[in-house]
C-alpha cells in the first residue's frame, strides 16, 4: 500500500453510524428534556439539567476508566502494543471534555439551586481536582521523544491519575456534602424520579454514550494519523526534497536528455501526502505540538 | 535495596551539603513566601492566625517542587543520570534514596516554615506530638511522589513547566490532611487531627509503593 492511498479523514464508517444514531438521539433527548418531560414543582426549569449533568460526569468517569484499563493493558507486557497507549490517550482526552462539561452544567445548576457558581464541596472540589490531574497527564503525553518511554511514562501516570476517581464518585457517601446524593442506582431502593422525567434521564445517558463512542473514534483516528506522521514523516519529507530536486534538475535541461541527477526511482512509492500541503505545513505542525 | 537507598540518599546529600543550595537559596525563597502571603493578608494578624497552617503546608509545597527539581538536575549534566542507570543500583533502592535525601531536606525547611509562621504570623504550636508525627507522614508523602513526578518529567526538555502541572495537584490530599490536622491541634477545626493522619499514610504509602515499582522503568526511560 502507497502512503498516499491511505485515507487522510478521521471518519469512517463506524464512525458514520455512530455520529448518525447521535444525531438522532440527540433530537430525541432535545424534543424530551425541552419540551415533553415536565419543569420540577421545587427546582422548576433548572431541573433539565439532569439531562446532561449526570450523564457527562458518567462518561467522565468512563474515559477516564478506558484511559486506566488501557495503560494497565500497555504496562503489561504480553499485551504491550502502541494502540493500548492510543486507546488510553483519546479516551483520557473525550473523559476531559465531558468533565468540563459536568463542571460546567453543574455549576449552571448550582447558580440557580445554592446561589453560587462554586462551592467548596468534596464532590465538586474531588471533581476539579480530577480535570487539572487529567490535564496533567495530557500535557505529559505532548512532551515528544521516543514513542515506547513516552507511553509508559504516561500509562504510570493515568494509573496515579485514576486514583482520584473512585474517591471522587464516593464522596457524597464519605462525606457530608451538598451535592445531593445518587438519584437512579440507589442500593435496595427506587430512583427518586419516575415518569418522563427517569425515561428521559435515561436516554441521556444513552445519547451520551454514542456521542462518546463517535468522539472517542474520531479522536483515535486522529492518534493514529499523528502516529504514522511521526513514523513516515521522514520518508516523505526525503521523497518530496528528492522529487523537488529532480524537477529542478530537468526545468535546466536542455531539450533532449535527461542527465545523472539524484535516484527518483529509489524513492518510495510515495505521491502527494495525504496530510497538510507540504513538507513545510507538517513540520510546523510537529513544531507546535 | 535499603543499602543501595543509603548510598544514593548519601550521594544527594553531600552534593547539597557542598553546594549549600538548599540553605542559601531554598530557605530563604521559603521565608520570603511566607512575606508574600503576610502582604497578601493585609498584614492582618487575625486571618494569618487562623489561614497560618495552610499557608504554611503552600510553603511547604513550594519548596517541595523546588527540591525536586533540584534532585533531579543535579544528575541531567555530565551522563549522571546515565552512570546511574549503569551503577547496576536496585531502581526501588535508587527511589528509596532520592526520597529520602528530598525529605530530610524538607524537613530542616519545615522547621525553618514553622518557625516563620509562629514568629510572622502568630500562629500556636499546640499538640507537638500531633504536629511531629503529621509533618512526618506529610514529608514522607511529598517525598515520595515528587520523586515520582521527578523522574518522569526528568529527561523532558519542558520539565520546569510540567512538573508544578503533574505534581501539585496530586499533593492536594497532602495539603488538606496536614492542614487540618494542624487546625485541629490548635483548635480551629473540630473533631481530632489524628484522624487526618490516615489519609496522609495512606498516600504516603501508596506512592512509596508505586515507586519502588515503578522506578526502574521510568528511570530508563527518563
């Protein structure tokens, strides 16, 4: 296979499905949290918000599981393979978008219910302090050098990273806090809510589940690519110099005679790039990771 | 391993003790921290009193990722770093070492800390056992998971930057704990500081743990 027959698009048709099942269940849980499910008698509107609170800080949790399991996968060493600390990385960065947008919605919420956008409760502080460790850790895993150490530098760190999780999703059981307890997997008990209003929760974590999966595709797509640019970025880079060189060569040419110039045919069978324009956009790029 | 960790605690602590960098240059950053939070706190006896514990441990923390840095720097210049992955030492005793060589270290800091909050600020040193055994377990806890950190972000070219990002915020459980337990001692928190101590062990142990493990392999690759 050329390198320029490779597809140079993160979409796929995994990827297709997914983003079209998303779309959908999206419309759904708007036309249900807006418009069917009822406002609460106590928190009125601001209720809607447990359409996207609980369910991004599930998936949170889950990227940042998948990033846990997948660097316990690469620190292994029968099961040792580069698409383990991929795996981990994509994930641990879908895990951070969703924590941003729990802190976010949560605090929305805590605007119109507490009066304040922040309190220094343990959910929320647990919660916070999970974002910045996450950043952490992707910030390590953009430091470049040579691939393998890279990995396994990142995979220890996920590893302490994680710790805070499990403590995280504890402690309105550990400590008295004001965030309000479980509302659905109440052990031995029913959800506290029914009606439109649990079918629609429900859903929402459904929805927020694909569009997890549709981002957590995308995103490994593009570690994919990132990590062949870093593999045969070399290689193109000689080929377009060399191809570049050899043009050159035959514009002075007088008409009639090709004359010894630099080895074409020793090139890899290498056409246009599929990624950025050039030699020079690629290096860029690299520079500004 | 505790032999290989003696020798290299050893080794760190000679080239601190003949470079005094720790005592002309650390301590001195630590007490001006401590100026800093004072005319941040509009010189306000009252508030410092009370806010003296955690800024305290901030202080501490400070230092902490200074030390770190220090310890390993020390070994970027010259191959030491690869004579030291050559020596042929235990990777949990190397850990063990460099831990230890960055505790001591910041144990005489915390004494010079703790002087300035009781002098600058005002703040009681009530319960000295509860203090003793909580700067303890706290060093210990920093100690280990700055070595760590330290040796992850080692062969980095952005290591300056990157190591406050990874490791302050894992030390936060360190921070919390000491403090509390601190107010406790002196009254400004209820219930008993001893309780805090548990979670202060329990992080230390976990990260002295992870580092004995861990160690070697990150050391390899640094």
């Amino acid at each position: 296979m050329t390198l320029s027959s490779r597809r140079s698009s993160t979409s796929s048709r995994a990827t297709r499905i997914v983003g079209g099942f998303t779309l959908l269940g999206v419309v759904a849980l708007l036309v249900l949290g807006l418009v069917v499910s009822p406002p609460d008698p106590i928190q009125g509107e601001t209720v809607r918000l447990i359409y996207v609170h609980p369910a991004s800080a599930t998936m949170c949790y889950v990227g940042f599981g998948i990033c846990a399991l997948a660097s316990i996968a690469y620190l292994w060493p029968r099961t040792r393979n580069m698409r383990w600390d991929r795996l981990a990385g994509a994930s641990a960065e879908v895990g951070v978008a969703f924590c941003v947008a729990c802190l976010v919605s949560g605090s929305i919420w805590g605007r119109y219910s507490w009066g304040v956008w922040w309190t220094w409760d343990a959910r929320l502080t647990l919660t916070a302090l999970l974002l910045v460790v996450f950043l952490g850790y992707l910030a390590l895993r953009r430091t470049g050098g040579d691939p393998a150490g890279r990995a396994k530098r990142a995979a220890i760190t996920a590893l302490c990273c994680f710790i805070v999780v499990p403590i995280d999703h504890e402690a309105t059981n550990w400590w008295v806090t004001l965030h309000q307890k479980d509302t659905l997997f109440r052990i031995g008990k029913a959800p506290l809510i029914q009606g439109w209003q649990l079918g629609t929760m429900l859903l929402s974590f459904v929805v927020f589940a694909l569009l997890f999966t549709w981002m957590l595709l995308h995103r490994l797509s593009v570690e994919h690519m990132e990590a062949r640019l870093e593999d045969e970025g070399y290689v193109w880079a000689v080929a377009e110099r060399r191809a570049e060189g050899s043009a050159g060569d035959e514009a002075v040419l007088p008409a009639g005679g090709p004359r010894p110039g630099p080895v074409v045919t020793a090139v890899p069978a290498a056409g246009p790039p599929p990624l950025g324009t050039g030699t020079m956009s690629r290096t860029r790029r690299e520079e500004g990771r | 391993m505790w032999r290989d960790a003696l020798l290299v605690a050893g080794k760190d602590l000679r080239v601190e003790a003949r470079s005094r960098v720790t005592t002309n240059q650390v301590a001195p950053y630590a007490l001006v921290v401590l100026l800093l939070f004072g005319f941040a706190f509009n010189q306000d006896r009252y508030v410092l009193t009370h806010v003296g514990p955690g800024l305290f441990w901030i202080a501490v923390l400070l230092c902490a990722l200074l030390a770190v840095q220090r310890s390993f720097s020390l070994e970027s210049a010259d191959g030491a770093r690869d004579g030291l992955r050559l020596s042929g030492l235990d990777g949990g005793g190397i850990f063990l070492g460099k831990a230890m060589a960055i505790a001591a270290q910041l144990a005489v800091l915390e004494v010079i800390l703790a002087l300035g909050v009781v002098v600058l600020f005002g703040t009681r040193m009530a319960d000295p056992l509860l203090l003793v055994v909580t700067c303890a377990l706290a060093t210990a806890g920093l100690a280990a998971a700055g070595t760590v950190y330290g040796v992850m972000a080692a062969g980095l070219r952005v290591r300056e930057t990157l190591l406050p990002l990874l490791l302050l915020p894992v030390l936060a459980p360190v921070l919390l704990g000491a403090t509390q337990a601190w107010l406790a001692a002196i009254g400004l928190a209820t219930g008993s500081g001893w309780r805090w101590l548990t979670l202060l062990a329990a992080f230390a142990a976990i990260y002295l743990t992870l580092g004995v493990l861990a160690f070697g392999t990150l050391l390899e690759e640094a």
